[in-house]
C-alpha cells in the first residue's frame, strides 16, 4: 500500500465518519519527535451525546420545579426534552524545525445541537433555549522539544510542550458555546518509553491557565475568570504482529479550578472533573504508528462532575509523516 494513498485515505476517513472522544486532550500532538524538515497530520473525529447534566443545571432552571435542591450536588440523567448533541472534527498539523523541535497548529471545528431549559429573569419563569450552530472552536498555536532521550528505553525521549490559544470567534459564536471566548496557556510533559522492542508506556500531564473570559453584552459568564485546569494520560501498549497491529489500555482525565465571576467573587460549585478508562486498538500497515496508522478506541468515564456528561466516548483517529 503506497503511503501517500494511505494518508489521502486516513484525511477521508476522518472527515467523513462521526466517532471520537472530544474530551482527549491532543493540542499538541503525541510524544514522537517530527523529525528536522517533516511534517505530521494527525486528525479527530468526535461525537457526543451527554446522558447526564449536574444536578445544579436543572436547579438554575427550574428552581422551585426542579427535583433536586441546589445542595444536591450529583450528576443526574437529563430531563425530559433536554439533549446536548457535538460534532468535533479536529485537524493538527506540525512541522520539524530540527531534529529535536517542532511547531504545530491545531484546528477543532464544532457543530452544536443543544436543547435545554434556562431560568429568564426577565420573564422570572423557565424557559426553553435552543442552539443550532457550528464554527471554529478557536484554534492553538504550539512548540514542542526533546528535553532527554536515552536508547533503548528512552529512544523516544522525554518532551517539553507549550500551547497558546487566542480567542479568534465572534461573540454570537462564545455565546453559543463556539470558543471559550479566553486566551489560554498550556505546559505540557510528554514520554514514550519502551521497555522492550513491543512494550511501551505513552503519557502525558499538562496545566492550562484558562484566563478571563471577554466582555461580551448579555453574555452570563462575560469577564468571568476560568479556573486552571490540570490532565493527565497513563497508556500503556503492545504491539504484534510485526508491529503492525497494537493493543492500547490506560487512565485519562482532568481535573478544573473554580471560577471567578466579573467581581472576582467564586462562583459556588463551579469545579468540575472527568476520570475514565481507555482502550484502543491501532493498526498500523507500515509497522510504525507515524508511518500511517488509524485507531478505534473507547473511553468509559468512573467519575464525572461536569455540567453536561455522557455515559462513554468512542474514538476513531489517525496520523501520518512524511
């Protein structure tokens, strides 16, 4: 199979199915080295559908209708007539500077379906909110360098990465959820040890300073400033059959700060947490992941605390250097 017909294959692929986990965390890319005047894609295909909602979110609606008190505190199945339906599909492009950096560009494209209930406080009564929109989730900007490497366990290395995502979309689309409407800083750490020939470990950490949200009128969280968020990734892998094919198993999360409104005051029960389960299995034709490889995969979430959840997370991904 000739490798440029296979990277037009993986680009298609991607494009065109609705898979993934929007929640895994790739605006860097993966800890592999670009490699001095090479280019990597890598691409993402995500759909969700949240089952749950934290209990808080039916409470600012409904207030004296709804179920749950507003110390509650628990994620519950959505009410009725409520749905919060995305399509992701993010592109990541990089480029080798050297041998040990690369720069990179990360495009998440959404589309939104969102149907709900929110409290008017001009009508002071619920009322129903829908949103059906799409646009460029912002997009980030990032630099990546091999700190250490040492074969045979660390012939990958150890990376360094940083991200910056400024806020690029109108304020209807913030509005709409369509961009976080704030300029982002991220610090990543990457590893790929193997410790053998098919035995390895992929992982990462990261912070994210979230900054403060712009002023937009008639915008709730206008000026707001978002709590820092930290992540990690634990994988480990195994590859057979002439490393052509590969078994992928580990723990993935993140855990978000509180927010601060426009007068700096704490907005109560505002943190929020993601822990799951992941599983993929990768082929991969040319026996290397970068060479051409697509994934299919699952994340199973054990604890949520987010304003929208769903109950699991398929996954379809691919990445190709030449």
């Amino acid at each position: 199979m000739n490798r440029y017909f296979f990277a037009i294959a993986i680009i298609g692929y991607l494009f065109f199915l609705v898979f993934g986990n929007a929640s895994a965390e790739e605006t860097v890319g993966c800890p592999h080295a670009v490699g001095k005047g090479k280019f990597k894609i890598r691409g993402k295909v995500a759909y969700i559908q949240a089952q749950k909602c934290y209990s808080d979110e039916v409470w600012k609606a409904r207030r004296g209708q709804s179920p749950y008190l507003i110390d509650y505190d628990e994620m519950v199945d959505l009410p009725d007539g409520w749905h919060q339906k995305m399509t992701k599909i993010a592109l990541g492009l990089e480029y080798g500077i050297t041998d040990r950096l690369s720069a990179g560009v990360f495009f998440p494209y959404v589309i939104k379906d969102v149907k709900r209930q929110v409290w008017s406080k001009k009508g002071n009564k619920t009322v129903w909110k829908e949103i059906d929109d799409s646009g460029l989730d912002d997009l980030w900007l990032s630099a990546k360098y091999v700190i250490f490497t040492k074969p045979p366990v660390w012939e990958d290395g150890v990376f360094l990465a940083v991200g910056y995502k400024p806020s690029i979309n109108s304020d209807g689309k913030i509005k709409n959820g369509i961009g976080s409407g704030t300029h982002d800083l991220k610090l990543v750490v990457l590893s790929h040890p193997h410790f053998t020939e098919s035995f390895f470990l992929c992982s990462d950490v990261w912070y994210e300073y979230r900054g403060e949200v712009k002023d937009i009128e008639g915008f709730s969280k206008s000026s707001w400033d978002l709590g820092d968020r930290f992540a990690y990734r634990a994988f480990l892998g195994y590859e057979f059959l002439n490393h052509k094919l590969v078994v992928i198993a580990g723990l993935q999360g993140w855990i978000a700060g509180s927010n601060a409104d426009k007068d700096g005051n704490k907005v109560e029960d505002s943190n929020a947490y993601s822990h799951g389960m992941a599983a993929k299995f990768r082929w991969q034709p040319f026996g290397e992941e970068d060479a051409g490889s697509i994934d299919l995969g699952i994340r199973i979430p054990y604890a949520d605390k987010a304003p929208f959840a769903p109950a699991f997370m398929p996954a379809i991904c691919g990445r190709i250097k030449f």
